[in-house]
C-alpha cells in the first residue's frame, strides 16, 4: 500500500477525530471515556505548527487512512528536544503496517523538527502498539499502575521512549 503524508489542514480535522474517536470504545488507546467533537479541539488542532510539532495525515490515494503527531513534553524549555508522539490509523485499514509506515516517517523529519527524544504513552495492554514501538527500539521508561479508570476498570499506562542521535 502506497501511502503519503502531508501537513493536515483544517479541512482534515473531521476525519482526525473521526478515527480518533473509533478508538474510544475500545478502551486501548486514548483516556477519553466518550468521543470528542470537532469544536472541541480546534485549540487542540491549532498547537500544531509545521516546523517542530507538526500533525500529519497519512493517505492511501486520496483517502485519510491515520495521522500522527508530535506534541510538546512539559512545555518547558529544557524539554524542547523531546516530544510526546500520538498514532491513529482508521479501523478499516488497521494491520496494514500503517503503523510503522508511519513511524518510520516521523523518524525521517525528526532533524527538521529538532526532536531528539521522542515519548510514547501507550496502555500496558495495548499490546500492538506496544509491539510496534519496541519492535522500533523504545524502552518501557515507566510503568504506571493503575493510573486509568474507564468503565470502573483500571488500566496502567506506560510510557516508553527512544532517544535519536542525528
């Protein structure tokens, strides 16, 4: 599968939460208990800037099949090397390799956006991503337990990371 990536555009910000959404159900990879709307991230959408935090949208052809992004960690400036990492891929075109097509990606424009350290928060039972970011050489740097509540279950999180050299 042919896939390309461009810088999303207010445009795609429906489909952005249209898959977001798809995972909220399932309880493997977002803490959001209900779905989101639109008008409640456009702040969220407008944080995103091209040059060191960009949003992308990955296409088959001209369809929006994933997007990924790298978000601040902490917001302070000693931390202006390390971004937090967020991965979707629509229900429909999932285990497909998006994943790592995507990975692979960020991992190629990290000079550009001066990301040396990149932070995954990915469930402790979410077990394909978990797979794909240590198959990409991250480490479990902390394991937090029981941290989630959703559905009165709870859930521990992990956040796993990857330092780069460029």
């Amino acid at each position: 599968m042919t896939v390309t990536f461009s810088y999303a555009t207010y445009q795609d910000l429906p489909k952005i939460i249209e898959i977001y959404n798809q995972a909220v159900p399932t309880r493997l990879s977002t803490a959001d208990t209900s779905p989101v709307t639109v008008e409640s991230k456009i702040i969220w959408f407008e944080s995103y800037n091209q040059m060191t935090r960009p949003l992308w949208v990955m296409k088959q052809d001209e369809t929006i099949v994933g997007w990924v992004a790298l978000e601040d960690f902490y917001g302070r400036p000693a931390f202006k090397a390390t971004a937090e990492i967020s991965l979707y891929i629509d229900n429909q075109f999932q285990g497909q390799g998006l994943g790592q097509k995507a990975l692979d990606w960020v991992f190629s424009q990290l000079p550009q956006c001066q990301v040396t350290t990149i932070m995954a928060y990915v469930f402790h039972h979410n077990v394909a991503s978990q797979k794909l970011f240590f198959r990409n050489g991250f480490e479990q740097w902390a394991h937090l337990p029981n941290i989630a509540n959703m559905d009165d279950e709870l859930y521990s999180l992990d956040i796993l990371g990857r330092t780069f050299r460029h």
